[in-house]
C-alpha cells in the first residue's frame, strides 16, 4: 500500500478554511453566538496515565482553559482503551507520531503489518497520512521532542550479565514488565522476540514507566523494564536502559493529535498547542519529566512554570 501525506498540506487546508470563514459575507452580528468564531466551548482529552503524558495533558488543559475552553481530561492505561472512542467520544489525544500511526496500521491491516519505521517524524507523518484520513484524525505540528520506547534492566544485571544493547539478551530468557498492549506490537515485546532473538517468557502488564514496573525489575520478578527515552528516574533507582542497536523503534516526536472534525470546528486549536510544540525539545522535556518522577512536583505547577516561562502563559 502506499500511503501518502502532506502534513503541511493539512494545516495550509485549515488555514484556507479560516480565510473562507472570514469572507464568506457575514456580518460579524451572525457569528457572535458561533463556538468556532469565538474559541471555547467543551473539549475532551484523552491519553496514557504515565508521567508524560500527565505532564502533556496539563499542559494541552492550561493552554485550552486560557482560551476559553472547558476541558475534560480522563488518562487511561493503553492506547487501545481510548483509540476505541477517538475521534468521537475525545477530542484531543498527546500523542507521538509513530506510536499513533502504527497502531492505525496494525488495526487496519492486522497485527503483523509491517511496522512504519521512518526515523524522522514528519515523513512519518507523511507516509502514514491515508492511515489518518481514514481514522478522521488530524496531526498539529510535529516537535522536535521525542520519547521512544526505551527497556531497562538493573545496573547489577548489566555488568554481571555484560549486557549494554539488547541485542546482547539474544538468546535469553526473560520476564518483561511492560505497558498492558504491549505483547505482540513490534515496538515491544513482538520486537524483542522476533528481531531481537530474545525469549521473552511472560510479560507482566504492570504499566508503562510505573513504579510497579520499576519495582518488578528491582526485586527480580522480571529481568526487563519497559520506559521511555526522557525518563529522569533510572539512575537514582540504579537502573540503566539497554540501547536500542537494531533501532526497532520508529520516530516518536511528540505531536498534538485532533479529531478532523472537531479541529474543522474549532480551527484556533492549531493556534492554541502548536506553539507549545515549536517550544519543546526532548532536552527540557526530560528535565520536566525529571521534576514530576524524580523531585515529586506536581505536574499541574511544572507544566504552568514550563509554559509561563516560554511565554505561552501568563503568570
């Protein structure tokens, strides 16, 4: 299949759309009462329930809030749990582009479709847009930040074993405590199976970068973690993430996902959060993911100093 996009293409369309708005001839009495003109009205916003995607939901609920919108946020285990309803029942989801456009394609071309490995965001974007059509979603702008899948061992298991890449666990057996969708995606233990050669003998659902999953690690009830590329705890906790050497992992830049159909609606979103996007990078985002794991602030004040800071908020 080939799949082709222009992501640009996308927001010049949304841009047309908001100079068609402004000339259609209206008097400006007639659009007063219009939600779309104005900004604001109800928005959902959905995600996964670990330290970053918290982190983004606040920051997406701070931003939206300012802008007249009234948002209602419920975080959820996986990603199955709220692709189930969105677009439809949620709005707005933080999101990463090659974890949202894989999952379009193993959903609509079955669970060993050939996984979308482009390294770079945007082409990413691009080459899964007929994916994103169909599903009704909408990419914003893509950030610079990125987080892939990161999987992590203790620092003792490292140097007893002489294990630093996870091609150095082929051929070995291993529990793997992970995110609850992770048997049998490609970026996870489908990966570390089948291109790995790593004997993966139960994957315990414990969450994704989840003290329970730290801790399953640390006490030996599994060998193998499952995190992210920003998280700031591991050290403290005397574990260590094994690099990626195959680069299983296909590009994971950040990037606001809308239902097309609220954003046609409610085209000022892409004027809202995209400046939120230009002003990450995955530097400060690892120190902002470090502020909420490590030194127990609450995310609502980090995300609200990180916005006031870049300007994007007023104190």
């Amino acid at each position: 299949m080939t799949l082709r996009r222009s992501l640009a293409a996308a927001l010049a369309a949304g841009s047309l759309l908001l100079a068609g708005c402004a000339g259609d001839g209206l008097a400006p009495e007639e659009n007063t009462d219009d939600p779309a003109a104005s900004g604001g009205g109800p928005v959902s916003i959905s995600g996964q329930a670990f330290p970053e995607a918290e982190l983004m939901a606040e920051m997406y609920t701070l931003l939206l809030e300012d802008a007249g919108y009234e948002p209602d946020v419920k975080l959820v285990d996986a990603r199955d749990a709220y692709m189930a309803t969105f677009p439809g029942d949620i709005d707005v989801v933080p999101e990463y582009v090659g974890g949202i456009v894989n999952f379009l394609n193993a959903r609509e071309n079955g669970a060993k479709a050939e996984p979308f490995e482009a390294g770079d965001g945007e082409q990413l974007a691009t080459d899964g847009g007929d994916l994103l059509d169909g599903a009704g979603i909408s990419l914003l702008d893509i950030s610079p930040a990125t987080d892939t899948n990161a999987f992590f061992v203790t620092q003792e298991f490292s140097e007893a074993e002489g294990v630093t890449t996870l091609s150095d666990l082929e051929g070995m057996s291993v529990t793997l405590a992970a995110a609850p969708d992770c048997e049998g995606r490609l970026d996870c233990e489908g990966g570390l199976s089948e291109q790995y050669g790593i004997d993966i003998t139960e994957v315990l659902p414990l969450g994704y970068a989840s003290n329970q999953t730290y801790q399953a690690v640390l006490d030996g009830e599994a060998e193998l973690g499952e995190t992210s590329t920003t998280d700031g705890t591991l050290e403290a906790q005397g574990l260590v993430v094994l690099e990626d050497d195959q680069q299983i992992q296909p590009a994971q830049n950040l990037v606001p996902a809308v239902s097309t159909e609220f954003l046609d609606a409610n085209p000022d979103i892409a004027d809202i959060l995209n400046p939120l996007m230009a002003a990450l990078t995955t530097e400060n985002l690892t120190e902002l993911n470090g502020r909420v794991a490590v030194d127990r602030e609450q995310a609502e004040d980090v995300a609200r100093d990180f916005l006031v800071s870049e300007g994007l908020l007023e104190e």
